[in-house]
C-alpha cells in the first residue's frame, strides 16, 4: 500500500493514526491539515511530524478520514519552493559554463566575444560596481582578469576563469548558508495552541487555548505526538520524553511526577500533565532563539582580523600584477596574478568554522552565544565553580531523621512530614517524600495544606497545629523554641547538611537532614578540564571550611573560598581576573548572575535561574557537568581549526600568486589552483570538530 498508517488509539471523539506518508520531509502540513480539516466529519486536525502522527476529533464515521488518508497524492501537498534571498543559486555558474561550452564550439570571433561578455557579464558588473563602492577588492581583481583575457581575446581562459570563480562562490555561500542553517535547526517553531487543565462550574474540563495565552501556574497537558511547549514539573502521568533536539540525548527519557521537562521535548508514548514554571519568551526553546540569534551575527576578534588583513592584501596583489606586466609586457601574466587573491579563503573559512562548531554543540545541549565567546573559551586558563548545582547534582537526599520526641519514631516522623510536603515540587519537599516511598511511606491523615513562600508548609494533624519549614518560620513567626537542641543543630549544620524543621503543637518535633551529593563525573570533569590546559580550578561555597576542603581534595580542585555569602562570588571573579587569569564562572542561581557577567564567559547549567541563563554566554541544555569540559575541548579544536586553515590559506595563496607573478601559471590554472584551494578549506571548516563525550 503506498499510503501506509496505522490505528494507534481511538475514542468516541478522537482518534490517533501513525502515517508514514509525513516522513517526506518535503510535504507542507499547513496543506495537509487544511486537506483533512474540510473533511467532512472532521472537528479538529492536529499533525507530528516527528513521529508522523495525525491526531482528528471527529464527529461522524472514520471511513471517509481513513479514504483521505489511502488516496493522498504527494505532488499535492509539496512545499512551494520560495527563495530565501540569501539562499544560493546556481544561475551563475549555469552561464558561466554555457560561455565556456559555446565559445568553444562556434568559430566566428564577434560571436565568441559576444557569448563570452554576456557570460562574463554579472561578474564585469559587481567588479565595476564594488570599484565605484568599495575601491579595489578581490571581486575587482577577478573582474579585471576576466576582462584582460576577453580583451586580449583569450576567450577559453576568460570564461574558464569566471565559471570557476562563479562556481567557488556558488560553493562558499552554499557552504555559508549551511552552516547558518545548522544553527537555525536548533530553533523549534513556535507551538501555537496547548491543552490546559481548567475549573468552570466547579468541574475539571480540558481547554485548548493559544500558546500565548499560557500562565505560570497552569495545569499543561501533553499526550503521545505532542510538543512540550513548556518549561516546568510534572504532577501527574509518566511518559516517555524525547529530548534528542533540546538536549542531544538520543534515546527517549522516561519522566514522571515531580521531574522536570523543558519545552521542545516531543511526547513519544504516554500522557503528562506539566505544571507551568516557565512560559512565552522564558522557555527553553524562546532561549535557543535568542542565542541562535546571538551565533549569526557575532563576530569574533580572530574572524575580524582575518578580514581586515584580507583587504590589506588586495593591494599586494594588485601591486604584484604591476610588476609582472612591467617586467614581461603580458596581459596574460598579469591575468594570472590578478587570480590569486587571499580574500575568499581569509573572509569565509574562519566564520565558517565558528558557525560549524557552535552548530554542533547546540545539537549536544550546549548553547553558545557566539564566535567570541567560544574564542574566549579557548583563552580561559581558570574555571570557577559555585559547588551547589554545579560541582553537586542539585537533587538534595535525606541521610537522617532526628526525632526529639519519644513518641514520634523517625518513620513516623518522616511520613508526618512527607503526607503534607507531596503536594509541592520543592526539591526538599520531593527529596523527604521520595525518602518516605523508599521507606514504604504511609500517608497520615491532615487538614489542608497552607504553602508559604520562602518559610514552609503549615496544617493541622489531629487538632494540633503542624509546621514545616526554615528555622526562622517556627522560632520567629511560629515561636518555637530551639533552646534545647542548639547543640545538635550547631553541629549537623558544622557538617554540611540541610535541615528541615518540624514543629507539632508549638513544640519542635524533630528535623530531617539532607545532603547535595557531589556529581559521579565530576572528578573526572576537573581531570579533563585540567589535560585540556586550564591551570587552575576554583571552588565556591556557603560551606562551612572543613566540608569544603573535603570536597575539594576528593575532586582535585585548587582553591576554595567557604563560607561565602552570595554577594562574595562576583569580587571573587574580579579578583582573579584582576591576577591576570582568564576566568569562566559556572552557576546556576539568582544569585549568580553578578559572576557571570563579571568573568570572561559566564556558564549557566541546565536547571539554572532565568536570570542566570539569560546573563551567561553559555547555557546548558542538559543536567551533566561533562558538558563543561566537552565545551573546553571544543573550543581548543575549532582554534586549533582555525588556525591551520589561516596558515593552509596564507601559504598556499603565496604560492600561487608568487608562481603566477613569475609567469609559471596561466590564468585558467592559477583560477584552478586558487578557488579549489577555497573550497577545501571550506568544505574542511563545514565538517569541524568533533565532540568527544
């Protein structure tokens, strides 16, 4: 059957069909879903391409849907192919080869001179033009050698000359244009309607409403072939999540209550319901637009030298061919040298290199803002981390309850506190209830469950008043005294750990501690960041000494600053850059963002602040601390890149120009020799680097 699909979930209302007809990359879905929408039948039409599902709400039979589906015609719904006006075009080199075919085979001199000019004649035009504009550039000298030969009536040389030149340009700006679309990949199109979960007529119904109308707070559902179009925690459902596009982890992720999602993701089986934290332009997906962004325009210093020293050897050239006409009377040396121009290669390899690089790591999960911050990376000689988040996985663990109440035992204790903190997604809050499923949690009953920002939670179990949070909550706004634990307090503090607080009936219950345990790649990150030539490594905590320099021997960090309060961290910075070092700071909070502007690149991991990631060059798309050294390694390859295609560049069109200058090529090879040594470097720069995991 050539249009194949498969029944994959039906309703009275809703059905879901799996459509191989949609893995044409070529077929425009707008047509497609205005097709089935004039169905008759047909309520509502949704498509995923992805994983080539058609999802219809209907209202009559499905035989005329499933007839559509079997007649569908391919040439009926190919995209209409409109021309990006920076999209390459093969024009040029089309005339410039019909020049060169039709000059050869007829023998009347005025005809050849007319076919030849008129092939010839975009390129005499922009030469004259950027002459007028511009004064003498490479495309002037191009011209002028084109001109030379049709003049002198070489009419093989000029038209092989310019159909090579048309076609190395053909080349570069294909070359360009790929890799800006690389980059562009990585910017999902906006998601236009979601499911949100509502109350009307105190019911519970599901509304499709515009994306834009989304709030923080609402209830997002997602079922199988949807986009996440949302940043936030799931309270309910599980599903299999693929993230391949956001985070470069191509193997679909099982997600469940209390994890975290980020839009762009693509449901692959199962149904969620996402409580909204980031909506609009706070999204992860409207964050890759600004950055992508950001990677088009953004020169680096390198890729401005290598242009300003480009037009600095126009002149050389153009002086070189004076001389060769001087010394030898040739137009036809002097044609030669006219052809062997360092501007190409200089002005197109390095962007495209940059371009090429910051491509492949979006696809990997790391946003880069630029070619200067990449650039920038290379330089760093110091690594800064704020130790929770970073050099920590972020995900607290209870490691002890501690109950000073004989009739409340450390199970009861825990449930107690677990039975009110599952209704919120704080991590301490998800840390004890996970803690409590681990030990067979057995729910207690309680009244409803105030939430207070920044202090706890607060109900009531059998009468009495139950409180959960910070110190200051139960011992300055619920007057709990602490007077006769200080000294167990003091110490679990002195060692590192988190406390939670419980008070039951205005006397304190007990505590829970909790630890942020250090990543399982972290040791190994440092090591990587350490054999890829970054001299030192910082650590930065609120700990108290001991635990830091714990941490820090365990890991093999180099300095450490404890006790710190937020404030500190960005004097921090400026104090090493001060020292002369080359920082890159890598956080995750509010608190961070002063750092991250302060260093020379700004790094922000994935679960970060908004504020964080909008102020760092770098942003992590995925939760794993080996990005940071993968994001070093890369940065050392793309200069490494760089560099050997400037000297290749450099040295080969010296070569040529000076065989040219000495009458040792003709122009047809010094054409030759030129452009191809412009689209090896080219097509070198487009394939880069590679990131190793």
């Amino acid at each position: 059957m050539i249009n194949s699909f498969q029944k994959l979930h039906q309703t009275k209302k809703r059905v879901r069909y799996k459509f191989d007809f949609l893995k044409n990359r070529l077929i425009d879905i707008n047509l497609l879903k205005t097709h089935f929408e004039n169905i008759d039948g047909v309520k509502s039409v949704r498509i995923n391409q992805n994983i080539k599902n058609i999802i219809f709400e209907y209202t009559k039979d499905l035989t005329l849907i499933e007839e559509s589906l079997r007649d569908l015609k391919r040439e009926s719904f190919l995209k209409v192919s409109v021309k990006d006006s920076n999209e390459p075009s093969l024009k040029g080199v089309i005339s410039s080869i019909s020049g060169v075919i039709g000059s050869q085979l007829i023998s009347n001199d005025s005809a050849k001179l007319s076919i030849s000019t008129l092939a010839s004649l975009p390129m005499l035009s922009d030469g004259l033009k950027e002459f007028f504009t511009q004064g003498i550039t490479s495309k002037t000298l191009e011209a002028l050698a084109v001109f030379i030969s049709i003049y002198r009536k070489d009419y093989l040389a000029g038209n092989i000359t310019n159909a090579m030149v048309e076609f190395g340009e053909y080349i570069e700006e294909s070359t360009v244009h790929k890799s800006d679309e690389l980059i562009k990949e990585l910017a999902k199109p906006n998601i236009e309607e979601l499911w949100i979960e509502v109350k009307e007529n105190d019911k519970t119904i599901q509304k499709l409403i515009k994306a834009k109308d989304v709030k923080i707070g609402d209830i997002v559902i997602v079922g199988t072939g949807d986009t996440i179009g949302v940043d936030g925690n799931i309270v309910s459902g599980e599903a299999s999540v693929n993230q391949v596009s956001m985070t470069g982890e191509a193997e679909p992720i099982k997600r469940e209550r209390g994890d975290r999602v980020i839009s762009g993701g693509i449901i692959e089986e199962g149904r969620i319901k996402i409580w909204a934290e980031q909506v609009g332009e706070n999204t992860a997906t409207a964050r890759i637009k600004n950055y992508i962004e950001s990677s088009l325009n953004e020169k680096s210093s390198m890729q401005m030298r290598t242009s300003e020293l480009a037009d600095k050897l126009v002149p050389v050239t153009l002086g070189l061919a004076g001389l060769s006409y001087l010394l030898t009377r040739d137009f036809e040396k002097v044609a030669s040298v006219l052809q062997a121009d360092y501007s190409c290669a200089l002005k197109l390899v390095t962007p495209v290199a940059f371009k090429s690089s910051i491509s492949k790591a979006g696809k990997n999960g790391i946003m880069i803002k630029g070619a200067k911050t990449l650039e920038a990376l290379n330089e760093v000689d110091t690594f800064i981390f704020d130790k929770t988040g970073t050099l920590t996985s972020g995900h607290l663990e209870v490691v002890n309850v501690t109950s000073f109440n004989k009739k409340w035992s450390e199970e009861k204790l825990l449930n107690l506190t677990a039975s009110a903190e599952e209704h919120y997604f704080h991590p301490v809050a998800e840390a004890v209830v996970q803690a409590a499923k681990k030990r067979e949690f057995i729910h207690i009953h309680h009244d409803e469950v105030e939430f207070i920002v920044a202090h706890g939670v607060k109900t009531e179990v059998d009468n009495k008043s139950v409180v959960i949070g910070s110190r200051h909550f139960l011992e300055d706004d619920e007057k709990i005294s602490f007077k006769k634990y200080e000294n167990k307090i003091k110490k679990d503090l002195e060692d590192g750990k988190t406390l939670l607080y419980i008070g039951y009936g205005k006397e304190l219950l007990g505590t829970i501690s909790l630890v942020d345990k250090v990543r399982d790649n972290s040791k190994d990150t440092i090591k990587r960041l350490k054999e890829s030539g970054v001299k030192s490594i910082v650590m930065l905590t609120g700990d108290v000494k001991s635990r830091a320099e714990t941490i820090a021997k365990e890991l093999g960090i180099d300095r450490v600053y404890s006790e710190l309060l937020p404030t500190d961290k960005a004097n921090i910075v400026k104090e090493l850059i001060q020292e002369g070092k080359k920082v890159a700071f890598v956080g995750d909070g509010i608190n961070d963002a002063p750092a991250l502007i302060s260093a020379n690149v700004g790094i922000s991991m994935q679960k970060g602040a908004d504020i964080a990631k909008a102020t760092a060059d770098v942003s992590l798309l995925r939760d794993d601390i080996g990005a940071i050294a993968e994001l070093k390694e890369l940065s050392a390859k793309t200069m490494k890149l760089i560099n050997s295609n400037f000297n290749i560049t450099v040295g080969a069109n010296s070569a040529i120009l000076v065989a040219a200058t000495i009458g040792l090529l003709t122009p047809i090879s010094t054409a030759i020799l030129h452009n191809g040594t412009t689209i090896g470097l080219l097509l070198n720069s487009i394939s880069g680097v590679s990131i190793k995991k």
